[in-house]
C-alpha cells in the first residue's frame, strides 16, 4: 500500500535508506553537504530584499512583511516516507518565488472546475477590471501569464513592470541593464522571470475565485494533505482590493518586495509529494493528471520553464538530475526538488546556489547504489 503520511502534527513515517532502495552512505553524504553549504545571504533578510535585486530607491523598498530566517534545512523522502533530514524542518521562514509554483497550483484548480475555460484565450474575457486593456495587454492569455511571457505593461501596487525588464535569472541573458527600457514583444512573444507580472497573475487569479487565495489553497490543498497551520501567505500594505463587498489582500507571487509564504520544509515536502503522485492524496484527487502535465511542458521560448515550475528539460538545469525532474525555487536557495522517476522528494532551504547540482548527484549515487 502506498505510504501517505497522516496529518501534522502525527509522526511522518521514517525510513532506513537501505529498505527503499537506496544507498545510506550518499543519502547520509547529501543530508551532511546540504547542511554545510548554506548560502551567502544574510539572514538578515530585509537587509536582502533591499539590496540584492540589483534595484534602487523606491523600486527596492519591501511592501509586505519580512522576517530574518533561520538555517538550513531539509529533508529528502522515497515512497514518501524521510530517508534523511538535516536541521530545524519546522522552521517557519519565507520561501521566495516558491510561491509562484503555489499560484501554478491555483491556477490548476480553476482550470480543473472550469473556472479558465481556455489557457489560450484572453484573460480580459473573465477578469475585465482594466488591467487587460487594449491596446497591448488585451492580447494576453492566461498561459502567457502562467509562463511568464505575457509582457504585460503597467504599474502593480506601485511597483512597474520596468522593475522587471532585463533580468537575468535561470540562465536567460539580457542586452540591458535590469529595470531600464526594453521594448515590449507581443504577448507571448518573449520570456522574462518576473514578479510584477507574476503578482498581476495572482490579483486575477483572486478575482477569479471571488476569495483569498491562501483561504483557497488552506481549503483545497493544504486542509486536505494535512499539512501544518503554521504556514501563512501575505501580500502587501497596498495590495488590497474590494471584492463583493468584502475587503482582501491579494498575494504575492514571492518575496521580492516582502510578502509571500511562510512556510516549513515538511509542509513543503507534503505539497511536493502531491505533485509527485499526480494530484492525489491518498484516495482523494485534489489536482487533475491532466493540469500536472501542462505544467511540465516546456516553454518555446525557454525550455527550462513550464507553468511557473521549474523543469529540467535537457538536463540543462541540474545536470545530475533526472531529465523527468521539476522544482519550485526561490532566491536564497530555496527548492523542492520532484523527481518522478524515483520516486524522491527532496526539500533544501537556504541551500548555496552552486551546491544545488553537487546535492542532487549524491542523491543519484544513492539511487543507483
């Protein structure tokens, strides 16, 4: 019977790597590197935020809350079951454009009820709040939104998409200096990591559903695979907007500006367990096969990207990892790690940005061994 791990805060079912198939001594070697190879950031994060994203006065000001963070952590499960953990997996710290890969999730279920009745239709169609208006941002889809390529243009909670042009992340190269003019493509027709853009995604999603998005998610998601009540989703001071009477927050898609989710590594590993058995949990279908396999597809445009989930697409990402491979990352260090051709989760905060590879190929030792 396939293991499901019961409700927090019931025990997770450990293992010895030994009795699912995996060699101890390079398990118990990734646990021990991932532990000592913490990343450069200073812990104190608000001290981050306002200076490593390359933006000045008052681009880089943080809007929603921010909170130092703790050490590294993690854990790495086969068959859904802990073959390893290394410091506090309980510890509550923000978990960057993780969340993007949450609002993928989202997106996923008002696909599955119908609520996107086309990813390839205009948003304007369901969310008309004038956000999507002519004459450029009429043309976006919610699959442009969703692979960031919508090139939307305009200002969010006083934060413009300028903020966002010619960024580098992930590989991509640009001709410019990050937050200086590019000129826009057509919707669709060009690439580029965001979180302006990303947070115009999350409003429409909210509007889309008439509720908080973390009111949702805790519903949907997080209630039914038993996740903690610990984990908590903000958004910014001004990211307030009137919904049928009803004040709410709208979220946002990382913790560029502050903001963002809270969140431990265990609850994270039960999110990335989901995913890995095709949206199901236990008896229960949560997330459609279907909506999973959309957001693995690569993106034309660039390879490693799916529907705000990392992929690994050519081994170009980690090249010690299986091509099947897909993350949830944020800046810090901060990744799930989903491998369905083994059948391995494996969860690493505050890990150093070189170290991601070097991890993931003791962790292909183990299984090979």
């Amino acid at each position: 019977m396939t293991y499901v791990p019961p409700p927090e805060p019931a025990i997770w079912e450990r293992a010895a790597p030994a009795t699912v198939g995996l060699d101890p001594e390079p398990i118990a070697a990734a646990a021990r590197y991932a532990a000592e190879h913490e990343t450069g950031w200073s812990r104190d994060l608000a001290h981050m935020i306002a200076t490593d994203f390359a933006e000045e006065p008052p681009w880089n000001e943080a809007l929603g809350p921010v909170r130092p963070r703790g050490g590294p952590n993690g854990l790495i499960t086969r068959g859904g079951q802990i073959v390893a953990e290394w410091g506090d997996t309980a510890q509550i710290d923000l978990t960057f454009s993780v969340a993007k890969s949450y609002l993928s999730i989202l997106a996923g279920l008002a696909w599955d009820r119908g609520m996107i009745p086309d990813l390839d239709g205009p948003v304007r169609r369901t969310i008309d709040d004038g956000g999507f208006d002519p004459p450029h941002n009429d043309k976006i889809t919610w699959r442009h939104l969703l692979q960031q390529t919508s090139e939307w243009e305009g200002t969010l909670w006083d934060k413009p998409d300028l903020i966002d042009r010619h960024r580098t992340v992930g590989g991509a190269r640009s001709e410019g200096r990050k937050g200086t003019h590019r000129d826009l493509r057509e919707p669709g027709g060009f690439w580029e990591y965001n979180d302006v853009r990303v947070n115009r995604l999350s409003l429409s999603l909210m509007r889309l559903w008439r509720r908080p998005l973390p009111e949702v998610f805790r519903e949907l998601v997080m209630g039914p695979i038993g996740a903690s009540t610990d984990w908590e989703w903000h958004g910014y001071r001004n990211s307030y907007v009137e919904i049928d009477g009803r004040r709410m927050q709208s979220v946002s898609g990382g913790s560029h500006w502050g903001g963002g989710i809270f969140i431990h590594a265990r609850d994270q590993a039960r999110v990335g367990l989901l995913m890995l058995r095709g949206g199901i949990w236990g008896t229960q279908r949560i997330l459609s096969r279907d909506w999973i396999e959309r957001m693995r597809e690569p993106c034309p445009l660039f390879a490693n990207y799916g529907l705000l989930w990392w992929l690994n697409t050519g081994r170009a990402l980690y090249p010690n990892a299986s091509e099947a491979s897909y993350y949830a990352r944020g800046a810090g260090g901060n990744i799930t790690w989903i491998d369905p051709d083994n059948d391995i989760i494996a969860v690493m905060r505050w890990l150093d940005s070189a170290a991601g590879d070097p991890f993931m190929r003791l962790v292909a030792q183990a299984v090979k061994g």
